[in-house]
C-alpha cells in the first residue's frame, strides 16, 4: 500500500494530483494554500481512486461524504447509524466536496 494524496489548491480553486504535488517538491502539508486529501486505498466501480472529501453514490442513489472518523480511527462516510467505509461494488464517486458544490447537501 503506497500512501498518497491530492489536494485541493485553494488559492486557484482547482483539485492538485499526486503526480503535480511531486514535480513541484510542494510542502502542501505546511501551506495555507493546500488541502491535503488522502487516497483511502480504495476504488469506485469504475476503478477510480477515492479520496477524503470524495462524494459518493450507492446503487439506490444515496449519497455519502468519505471523511476521517477521529473517535474511530477509520475511514467513514456520513450516517447516522454504526457504520464503516468498506468497498460495495455498486459505488462510484460522482464528485468532490470542493469542487462540485451542489453536491454538498447529502444526507
């Protein structure tokens, strides 16, 4: 498992990759200008790379933000009932917190 991240370049409002971060030696962790974002080690239906902050879909079209549960210590996304991220094959990403907007009100 390699660790890897992206981030969010809030300065120009556009999503940074991994390959980016490296080619410019950036220190995104210590900037004001950077969001860092892990890669959670796993992928969508679709073989996509999800990410903290990713907004995904389920089959019946729900809704969900992956984020850290800090009390946990484990990747989660937002419900109310116990639950742990884990891959379901139906699910895709559809989009981002910080760039797709309109997704932000989920369940």
């Amino acid at each position: 498992m390699k660790l890897k991240f992206r981030a969010w370049d809030i300065k120009y409002k556009i999503m940074r990759n991994w390959d980016w971060l490296l080619n410019k030696q950036c220190t995104f962790f210590n900037s004001k200008y950077f969001i860092p974002l892990q890669y959670i080690c796993l992928k969508d239906k679709n073989k996509k790379e999800i990410y903290n902050g990713d907004i995904i879909e389920n089959q019946f079209g729900e809704r969900f933000l992956v984020k850290w549960d800090n009390k946990r210590a484990m990747w989660d996304i937002n419900r109310d009932e116990d639950f742990y991220l884990r891959f379901y094959p139906d699910w895709k990403i559809i989009g981002n917190k910080f760039e797709n907007l309109e997704l932000k009100k989920i369940k």
